[in-house]
C-alpha cells in the first residue's frame, strides 16, 4: 500500500497546481505580507506605513517559508509551492503518528487525505495548517520515545508555527506522561520549553475579550461541533468526509473492549470537550474549538488504529472518500478562481505606489469564507498598501502598521470593516486614495466620486479621493 500512499500524496497536490489561484480566504493577506516583508528594505512606502517586529507569540513559520520562496519565485508559485510542502508533511506526518501506535497498519494512515484538505486550509491559516503534520511528528516522536534533541526541535517549530497547536501538544504530552510513559519526563520538560515566550506574549497583550462558547442545542449542531472542519465548501463535500469519520468510528465500536484501555481514546476525549466548553475566540485566538476537535479526531484515528488492524479495503474506503470531496470542491474552485480573476483586472486600474482600502460586502460562501475578502494581496508585487491589512492590526503577525498611519484606529477596527455593511468613518483618516468595493455597499459622502464600476455579481466599484 506504500505505492498507493505515495500515489495519492501526489495526486492531491493537482487542485493546487491547476487552477490559477488556490481558493482561501486569508492566502492572499499572507502572499501580501510576505512581499512587505521581503522588499521592506527596498521600498520606501512599505516603511512609510509599516514596521517589522518578531512576536513571542511565534506564529512565523509559514512567513518565514514564504518569503524565502517569494525571493526566488513568483508570488502564485511561492504560495503552491507552500500549500504542496503543508500536503505532503501532513500525509507523511500522519502516516508517522498511525504508525508510532501500530507500526504493522498502513490503512489508516490514508485518512489523513480526508483530513489535509480541511476548513483551515481554506481559509488560509498557514501558520496553523504547518503545525498540524509538526505536531502530528512530535507527538509519534513522544510515542516512540525518539531522540530528544528530535523531539525538541519538533516543540519549537510546532510553536514557532502556531501556539494553540503547542499548547494541545503540550498538553497531550503531559497526559501521556501521567497515564504511563513516567520515564520519558525529560521529553515532556522538553515540550514545555517554550511556555516562557508564550506567557510573555500572554502577558503583553493585556486583558482580552472573550467570545463564549454556545452549546449545541441539535444533531446537526452537534455534527457541525465535531466535524465542522472537515468541510468547506457544501454538503457534498461534507458528507464524504462524514463518511470517513463513519467508517472509523464502526472500527473503534468493533474493538471497544481493546480501545477503552488506551490513553489516546480519552486524550481525543478531552480534547473534544475542550472544543465543547472552550470560547469561539480569546482576544486574538480565534477558533479555539474547532482547533481543539481537529486534533482530537486525529488522536482519536490514532486509538483507533492502535486498537483494531485495518484491511486494505478500509484504505480504499477513506480514499474514495477523499476523492469524492474533491470532485465536489471543483465547482467552488472554479467560481473562486472566476471571481479572483474578474477582481483582480479590476484592481489592475489602480496605480502603483497608491493606498487603497478593500471592501468586501457579499456574502460568504456555505462554509463561511469570503473568496475576495482578502483578493487585493494578488495585486503583488505592485507596490499598494492594503488599508485593510488585518495582519497588520493583530498583535501576534510580523508585520505592523506604524500607530500613527494605522487605519484601524482611525477608520475603524478590522472587525468593523468586515461587517456587512461595514461600520467605518472614511472622512477621519487622510491616507486613502481609493476605496475598492465588492458587493452592494456605496461610499456615501464627500470627499470620494465614483471612478470606475463594473457590473456583474461582483458588484465592482472604484471610489477615488476628491479631497
């Protein structure tokens, strides 16, 4: 089956390299982000609007790679090129972890092609995607009882990509630890070696809003809870995956008996009700729950295995699965890449060098991301400060707007400029050349005329500053 693995690591990489633009939501702030940083030092307006500074908050690993890339090759390749390195580590290492539990089974490795294609992935959330195959190598290292000083690399680039992932894998460490693995202390002080940076990045952002989790009241809410980000696109695609879920879940009640004696069955356990009782989001750290219940279906797949052998027709099951979601993601991709494109020679008609603030008021697709909520970082490399630019307002990313140009406090927060429609004051911030608008909203006021507009469902409009 390693050929058929390998066969299918290569395949799911197509949909990347196919269309034009790879659909996500916020890929396109990162593709931006990454050429500021990458010509900051040549480019006077970036310096102008922007400063660079590292977070101990980590969340770099994904900037770090793109920039690289972004030195060498065009933006769109440097992002594929990025997408495909995060598909192949997440098969290979959710292959490593199946196999740390049960080093004789090689199907239920495959159902990390139902699982790498998932809601964070399109939603662009890098930093978070690379952590996933980190933590899922760190914690088969911590399985095995490997090298230390393996394990310990693995800790810091788990937590230099994303710290809600080394958080969990901490956590998961600790667990294992206290269950049975007592003689492997030193790996769990190891995953504990970055709590310094991450309690001075706690402690420098002061008090935080917290969102409250809400129960959920149904069946389907509840599936929605579990299983949410499995899917992105629509019921088709969801139900493959829920067909996945179906067959591992028929192998665990199969072998019960065997898998209520694993730690791994109530580490998945304890991660799905932190999902349950965890805030949607706790100040910048969105998401918690359904960061949380990931990992836990991919642990609980982990018992699973540990538990009950699977047959090569179970391998052949989860890939059906996987392929079937992707046939149904081709429509969506196909509208997204559309729409990108018609968005894109629109935005062509602003100058370089210009300031420009991007507005996006249609609705979200069924999985609630906004193709051209974040469309303006395909403009690079032109030279164009996106007033926008929500990594610039949030306190963990590596590149910030200077207090005194950034918009957020002047025209409204980055929250209040997603709204629909958005709840800014144009007539408080001087540095805005145009306003770009997707969807119905219009610019009222003086001060902006109307310059360009396009029909069609996009709704394209180009407002210039008057005065």
């Amino acid at each position: 089956m390693r050929r058929l693995f390998l066969a299918l690591l290569i395949l799911q990489l197509v949909p990347v390299w196919w269309w034009t633009y790879f659909p996500s939501q916020d890929g396109p702030s990162h593709l931006y982000n990454a050429e500021v940083i990458a010509r900051y030092s040549t480019t006077p307006l970036y310096q102008e609007f922007y400063t660079l500074r590292l977070s101990p908050a980590g969340n770099v690993l994904s900037q770090i790679v793109q920039v690289a890339l972004s030195r060498v090759l065009p933006p769109l390749i440097a992002e594929k090129v990025l997408i495909s390195l995060y598909l192949v580590l997440f098969g290979l290492g959710f292959r490593y972890l199946i196999r740390s539990v049960a080093p004789d089974d090689e199907a239920y490795a495959f159902f990390a092609f139902v699982l790498a294609p998932n809601w964070f992935l399109h939603m662009g959330f890098w930093n978070f995607c690379l952590s996933m195959p980190l933590f899922f190598f760190a914690l088969g290292c911590f399985l095995r009882n490997a090298k230390p000083s393996i394990f310990l690399a693995l800790v810091w680039l788990t937590y230099f990509s994303h710290i809600i992932a080394w958080g969990l894998l901490a956590g998961c460490a600790g667990w294992l630890w206290l269950w049975k693995w007592r003689e492997r202390r030193w790996l769990l002080v190891m995953a504990l070696t970055p709590i310094v940076p991450a309690m001075l990045f706690l402690k420098g952002t002061g008090p935080s809003k917290i969102v409250p989790a809400t129960m959920p009241q149904d069946f389907i809410a509840w599936l929605v809870a579990f299983t949410g980000f499995v899917h992105s696109f629509g019921m088709a695609e969801w139900l493959s995956a829920i067909a996945a879920i179906c067959v591992v879940f028929a192998l665990a009640l199969a072998s019960v008996r065997k898998l209520i004696r694993s730690p791994l069955l109530y580490l998945a356990v304890i991660l799905y009700l932190i999902a349950l009782i965890a805030p949607v989001s706790y100040g910048a750290a969105t998401f918690l729950g359904k960061r949380s219940a990931f990992f836990g279906l991919a642990i609980f797949v982990s018992a699973t295995a540990a538990a009950r052998p699977a047959s090569v027709r179970i391998a052949f099951l989860f890939a059906a699965c996987a392929l079937a979601a992707t046939l149904a993601r081709i429509q969506p991709f196909i509208s997204w890449n559309t729409q990108i494109r018609a968005y894109n020679a629109f935005a062509n008609q602003i100058p370089g060098g210009s300031r420009v603030l991007p507005l996006d008021t249609l609705q979200p697709d069924t999985g609630g991301t906004r193709p051209l909520a974040h469309a303006l970082g395909y403009q690079t490399p032109r030279p164009l400060i996106n007033l926008r630019n929500y990594e610039a307002g949030t306190p963990y990313f590596p590149v910030q707007f200077r207090p005194q140009k950034s918009p957020f406090t002047r025209i409204g927060g980055s929250i209040a400029m997603e709204k629909n429609p958005p709840q800014i004051d144009l007539s408080t911030y001087e540095w805005i050349d145009y306003v770009l608008v997707a969807g119905p909203y219009t610019v009222a006021g003086p001060g902006f005329a109307l310059t360009k507009q396009a029909g069609g469902d996009l709704e394209l409009k180009l407002y210039r500053r008057t005065r």
